[in-house]
C-alpha cells in the first residue's frame, strides 16, 4: 500500500504503517542528491548540493537553486508529514519560484521520521538558515509548506529563544502548513469527509514520531500554540478542503490580535498544497506567493 497514493477511504491500519516506516527508514537512508529537471524547465537555475560527503561539516545537506541573477534569498522548508523528501513537483516549482522571483532559494534536506525526531532535526535546519541570514544583502524570506509551514514557525521560535543574535526574514510564507502535530482543533473530524489528500490517522501518527520525547504540543513543535507576538509579515494560504484548516484560522487570528500583519489567502474548494496543481486557482495562488517573496505584493488581507 502507498500512503502517499492510498484512497482516502481507507486509513492505514497499525500493521501498514509499521511496514510504511520500515520503508520510509531505508528511503530517508539513502545518501541525498540533487533534484534533476527536465532541461526545459530549469531556465537558467543552477542547483547544487551540499553537505553530504563524508568530511562535511554541515548537519544536513542544503540544495540550493541559484538563478543567473540574484536580488533576494528564500529558504524553503519542504513538506512530507516529516517524512517525505520533496516531490518532483515541488522541485520543479521551487526552480520556477527561482527564476521568476530571481531568488537563491536555499532548501535544507532536514533529518526526517522515522529516522530522527524534531530534537535531532532543528540542529542542521538552524545552522542552514543562520548561514543563508548571515551571508544575505538583499530581501530573505522564509517559505515553509504543510509540514515544512510548521517547520518555519518552529524555527523563528527556537530563533528567538535560543538565537536571538539571527537575522529575521522579511516576511515569512506559508502554504497549508501544518501547525498543530496533534490536529485537535475543533471542526477536524468534520473536515476529514471532504479531504481526500490528507490522513488524520497516518498525520497523528508521524506527529508522535516527529515530537519525540517532548510533549506534541509545544509551541515549537505545534505553533498554533505558540505566542506569535513579533513575528515577521506572514503569508498564509489554507484551502477549504484541509482537514488543517481550523488550526490555520486559529493561528491567523492569534497572530492578528498580537499584531502581525497577515495576509490570509482563503483557497475556496481547494485542496491540501494546491500550488502544484495546474489549474486556474494554482496559478493565482503561486502568484501571491511570487508576490510575497518579491515584496510587491499586498500586506494584509
């Protein structure tokens, strides 16, 4: 069975799951490379890889798309149920977002579950980024989608208690991220009947791992709990199919009434990630995230 493919109307049971770790184990096992797209495609991005030879001194490899010119960084943390490495189409729009935006786009390939927990992954995504701030002269901004949305909150908290001395992005983007490794907020189990993509199930079960042994709910771990007071613009983007959802309308609004000026991009009928769909909504979506990346878009809505 492909948990990345399942029907939606069949949750993996303990004994699929078990046999999806003893594969996702060997997979996350596998030395990182760097993505290969289509030539037509790539558009004058060069991608490099780093940190996965033996003598490196880097805690995770970093792939990085650099266009022919550079007017801004972007660090994108991936999403996966941190489990999963980045799909072809995220690569291939992650190269788009490059080209178009002229931005070096930095994508730390963190440690994942079940092979590591959150303790054992924020070290490499922390040292990632604090590179990318310290060497950045233009705009940086942080991008994280789904699990990796949550990954980006977690790190501006772990920034401002622990690294305080770090520069902060500009603006932070969000595409459907995950924000509370629990899903407990109200209005989930309904929201479970129109969601097709996504599985409360398999998703509790990689939030268990990934928390290790810290309580799942804590603010780095699950930032719908966190105090967002003094984070940076966020762009945050939610469809109205996800079972996450009620967690992003809580967040917005705690962000809001501490302050942060959210832009919030409803997507009517849409479905988890829906920027690597090819459709009309798509396009507006990636759009709005261009937007926010090249600081020409609106500041709130």
């Amino acid at each position: 069975m492909s948990l990345r493919r399942r029907p939606k109307e069949k949750d993996p049971s303990p004994a699929e799951l078990e046999d999806f770790l003893v594969r996702q184990r060997r997979e996350n096992d596998r030395p990182a490379r760097a993505p290969r797209i289509p030539a037509r495609r790539i558009t004058g991005v060069r991608v490099d890889i780093d940190g996965v030879g033996p003598a490196s001194d880097r805690p995770c490899p970093v792939v990085t798309l650099t266009p022919r010119r550079v007017e801004r960084e972007l660090v994108v943390l991936h999403g996966g149920a941190y489990a999963f490495g980045p799909s072809p189409t995220t690569w291939r729009r992650l190269h788009r977002y490059a080209h178009l935006a002229r931005a070096r786009t930095t994508v730390p390939l963190y440690a994942r579950v079940p092979n590591a927990d959150a303790a054992a992954s924020f070290p490499g995504v922390v040292d990632a980024y604090r590179r990318v701030a310290e060497s950045a002269e233009g705009r940086l901004v942080l991008m994280g989608e789904s699990a990796g949305g949550g990954y980006a909150l977690g790190l501006l908290d772990v920034l401002r208690r622990e690294h305080p001395e770090v520069r902060r992005p500009a603006r932070v983007v969000l595409v459907s991220p995950w924000l509370d490794l629990e899903l407990s907020s109200p209005g989930v189990d309904e929201l479970d009947a129109v969601d097709p993509a996504l599985s409360i199930v398999f998703l509790r079960a990689m939030g268990r791992l990934w928390a290790g042994d810290e309580p799942a709910d804590a603010p780095h771990l699950s930032p719908v709990r966190m105090d967002p007071t003094g984070l940076p613009p966020l762009t945050l983007l939610c469809g109205t199919r996800e079972i996450l959802l009620p967690e992003n309308e809580a967040f917005r609004d705690a962000a809001r009434a501490a302050g942060v000026d959210v832009e919030w991009v409803l997507g009517q009928d849409q479905l988890h990630v829906w920027t690597d769909q090819r459709t009309r909504a798509a396009r507006a979506a990636n759009a709005t995230v261009l937007r926010a990346i090249t600081g020409t878009g609106p500041t709130s809505g």
